[in-house]
C-alpha cells in the first residue's frame, strides 16, 4: 500500500507509540527524559551564548562610553620617566585633530597616579585633569541616573568615583586628600605635594576597575598640582564610528604632527579576542551536550522498536511499505526533539531576559553577592539575545535530534513481518 508520505494515520499511530506506558510497550518515561535533557541542554547553550555576548558588547560599551577611542601621545619619549613628554603645543594639536572627518570629540588631559585619603582610609586613585565642557560631553558621567551632586560645580572640586566614594566613605561636599609624590622641588628635595579637594560629584558608570580608581580634576587644577603649567600629557579623542578607528589612524597621525596613536582596539583588542574565542569554544562544548542528551532519543526509539516488534510485523502485513513503518519511528522521535528544543527555547530566552532580575533576587535571598564586579568589571551580569544565535541553537539541537533519529527508524522499516511475527 502507498501512501504520501507523513500521512495523517502516520502521525496518529506515533503519538500513540510515544503516549503509550512502559507496560503497553511505549517509552514514555524515556522520552520525558530525552525530551528533558534536550530542553536543558538547549536552554544551557542559549543562555551561556547571550550572557558571553552581553558581556563582550557591555564591555566595550563601557569602554566607549568612558575611555578615550583614541588617545594620541607626544613622539618624544623620556627615557627618564619612562613615559611620552607632555605636549606643550597641546591647544593646536586637539584643534587639528578635532578637524578630521569623523572626530566628535578633542580634549587635552592630565593624567598621573596619586594617593586619596578620607575618613582614615587610603587608596590609589587615578586623576584625570579634564575641563568641564569636556568632561560632560563624556555619556556615562553626565548620565543623570548614574550620578550625585551637581556637575556645573565641577570647577570648584572634583568628581569620584562611586567606588573611590565607598572606599574613603565620602558623600557629595566631603572633602578628600590628594598626595602626589611628584611635588614642589626644595633644596632638600622634591616634597610630596598635598591637596584637599571639595567633592561636588560622585559618578558611577558600571565597570569596577573604573569606579573604583578614577577622579576627576579641573584641567587648570590639574596642571598647578602636577607642576605641568602649560602642558597636557595626551590628547583624549571621540569618533563617530568606533569600529573603524584603524582606519582613521593615519589621518589622525598626520593632524597631530606625527604624534603616536593609541586606539581603543590597542588597549583592549587582545581582551576582546580572547572573549570571542572562549565563545566559540563555549557554543561547541554545549553542542555536545545537546548531542549527548539528544542520544537518549535513540535509546528509547531502540526499546520501542524492540517492544513494537508484533505491530511492526502487523502493519507490514497490513500493506504498510518501510517507508511508512521509518517514518513513524522517524515521527516519534523528531517530536522528542522538536518539543525539547522549543521548551529549551522558551526557558532559555526567558531565563537570560530576567537574568539581571533573577540575580538581584537570588542576592535579595541568600544576602550574597553572587557576581564580583572587582573580577568580572561590570557590576552585574549582563546578557544580549541575539536572533542569529538562538537561531544556531535551535538549528544544531534540531538536526542532531532529527539526525539521530534516522537510524532506530531505518533498523525498524528494515524489520521482516516474519521475524517479528515468528513467535507470536
């Protein structure tokens, strides 16, 4: 008898196999516990994929939105400090370069390592002598949900990060000691230099290793402090388009006189690369899990082989072809797969869009903090769904479940009525 095939009877006949107990020959258990390993293991590979990408796109969003895309320094090295000389011309090189087609933003800056010191504690902090104007031009510092205090007082004090403010437990109009090393020179010496800063500004923009070490200074301040009137030490540059910062490299060179050019790619590429790669690694690694709790499909389709031996050998009598008997083994355990994975899809998705709530409840609870922004830098566990990945897992966990189930359905059709019969 010939049929179309993945006829209507053909379908009825699988469901039945599939809802049938153990006793009644069915492997109902078993498919609830390869349908179960499916879903998990779908759900798994979706979740870890969007927390991996949340954290690489939050990363680099926090690194544009508070670090410099390029940071240009002077090409006269000082073997002495270590480090580039200051810029003395510092004023026609950010106009220069602020001209270059695709620069929105051109600010000199001081910057130097000190020590800060409130309340009976200390701490290094890293200062960053910047203007106002420039200063709120920067997005997560002028976040008003990201901050206290009043930026247009900046001129007057200086900005802290939150996590400079919890280390030296300092609140808007505290003041906070500043000692740099590098100080006026006396003929005994150069002397520390000691300052007390008002604090008008307290910003927070959610990478620890930032919060917890920066502060802001006025440009002029910063220059009086440092002893470097009249110089800035690098020029901090904003572009439209951060992906393509390499490829401005060499007109951004030329604009500031040959100076050296340091992308954000520079600094944090190898970091980024190796996310990536741990990714990837990551999506192979829970492929394979799919494909072991995808295995139990196979096992079940064997026992129910084995246990439909007589209806096998019946339908075969009946007129049905092999194609019909593979294709209802075939049904039984492609419903296993495709049911698995759209659960796995539904947790999975729903699991990494709450993920943040979920932590703040599991930390609510067990009064932990389950995520250490001081090794993770960001503070809190951040998670990007993106539809080419859910669909690369929804595709790998349906081929494999469809893929494995091809060969229980072939030993099956292959099944002679005779045999199966022979002593019934």
């Amino acid at each position: 008898m010939s049929t179309r095939p993945f006829a209507a009877f053909e379908w009825s006949i699988a469901w039945r196999y599939l809802r049938a107990r153990r006793k009644e020959g069915g492997i109902s258990v078993i498919a609830w516990y390869a349908l179960i390993g499916v879903m998990l293991g779908v759900a798994a590979l979706i979740v870890v994929q969007a927390v991996m990408i949340g954290f690489r796109e939050e990363f680099t969003d926090r690194i544009l939105g508070i670090n410099a895309h390029v940071t240009i320094y002077s090409a006269d090295y000082d073997l002495d400090t270590n480090r580039a000389r200051a810029f003395s011309d510092y004023t026609d090189i950010t106009k220069a370069v602020a001209s270059v087609d695709g620069v929105t933003r051109a600010a000199p800056i001081i910057s130097a390592q000190v020590m800060a010191s409130a309340n009976g504690q200390n701490t290094g902090v890293q200062i960053f002598g910047e203007a106002m104007a420039d200063l709120k031009s920067l997005p997560l510092i002028a976040n008003p949900e990201s901050f206290s205090g009043d930026i247009e007082a900046y001129d007057d004090g200086v900005a802290i990060g939150s996590g400079v403010a919890r280390a030296l437990n300092l609140r808007v109009g505290d003041f906070v000691q500043l000692i740099s090393p590098d100080g006026a020179a006396t003929p005994f010496g150069t002397t520390p230099r000691i300052n007390d800063y008002e604090v008008v500004y307290i910003f927070r923009v959610g990478r620890a290793d930032i919060d917890r070490t920066r502060i802001y200074m006025p440009f002029i301040e910063a220059q009086s402090f440092f002893n470097k009137e009249g110089l800035a030490d690098e020029i901090e540059v904003m572009v439209s388009d951060p992906q393509t910062v390499d490829e401005m490299r060499d007109s951004l060179r030329d604009a500031a006189g040959g100076a050296l050019v340091w992308t954000w790619r520079d600094a944090n590429g190898a970091f980024l690369s190796a996310l990536d790669t741990e990714r990837r690694v990551m999506f192979i690694i829970l492929s394979l899990v799919v494909l072991i709790a995808a295995m139990n499909i196979i096992s079940g389709l064997v026992m129910l082989v084995k246990n439909k031996g007589r209806d096998i050998g019946i339908l075969r009598t009946m007129g049905l072809t092999q194609g019909s008997i593979m294709r209802i083994f075939f049904i039984c355990g492609s419903l296993i797969g495709i049911i698995g994975t759209l659960m796995g899809l539904a947790l999975g998705t729903s699991f990494a869009y709450f993920i943040a709530d979920l932590q703040m409840f599991l930390e609510w609870v067990t009064g932990n903090q389950l995520w250490n922004p001081e090794i993770k830098y960001l503070t809190e566990i951040p998670a990007r769904l993106r539809w080419e990945d859910v669909l690369a897992t929804v595709v790998i966990s349906l081929g494999l479940s469809l893929t494995i189930t091809i060969i229980p359905a072939r030993n099956a059709a292959k099944l002679s009525p005779v045999e199966a019969l022979r002593y019934e």
